[in-house]
C-alpha cells in the first residue's frame, strides 16, 4: 500500500479525498473541526468512489450502523488487530 495523505482533522480530509482520489480512506471518528461521520458523508456526497474504513474507539451496534449511515463501507474498534484490518482491506479493495 502507498499512503499519498495524512489528514489532521475532517475538514483536511475531505479536501484531501477530493483532491488525491484515493482507492482507500482510514477515517477516525474523532478528530477536530469535523468528525469522522461528518466526513464521510461529505466525501460521499462529492462521489468521491474511494473505499472508507472508520475506526473507533468505542464498538457496538449504533457505532456501526451510524458509520453505514455515513456511508462508509466498514467501521471497525481501534482495540481489533492489526490482522482484522489488514484482512478487511483486502477485502474492500478486491470488490
């Protein structure tokens, strides 16, 4: 994988994903000037085709149908292994 961008907050995110077009988006949930959901919802409505992945801190089942809402395509625990991502990435860009 080649990283292209790192973004400090959400807004810098969805200008980034506009910008570089990316295959793949690591979104955290919490970050300053605009959340995770938010972003994702942003980067969805600009039809940026990228595959989104959120993290979280916290699981559970509003966690995970408030990131389907947002439109990402997988919402996964901070706590998971590396493994747990590394498989679901594969996964998502095989699609």
């Amino acid at each position: 994988f080649d990283i292209c961008a790192e973004a400090m907050n959400g807004r810098e995110a969805v200008d980034l994903a506009a910008q570089l077009q990316p295959d793949l988006i690591l979104m955290d949930i919490s970050m300053p000037l605009m959340n995770g959901l938010e972003a994702t919802r942003q980067i969805r409505r600009l039809e940026i085709p990228a595959k989104i992945v959120i993290l979280s801190m916290h699981d559970g089942e509003q966690i995970m149908r408030n990131a389907h809402d947002a439109g990402a395509d997988a919402c996964l625990s901070k706590t998971g292994t590396a493994a747990e991502l590394l498989r679901t990435i594969q996964n998502l860009l095989a699609k």
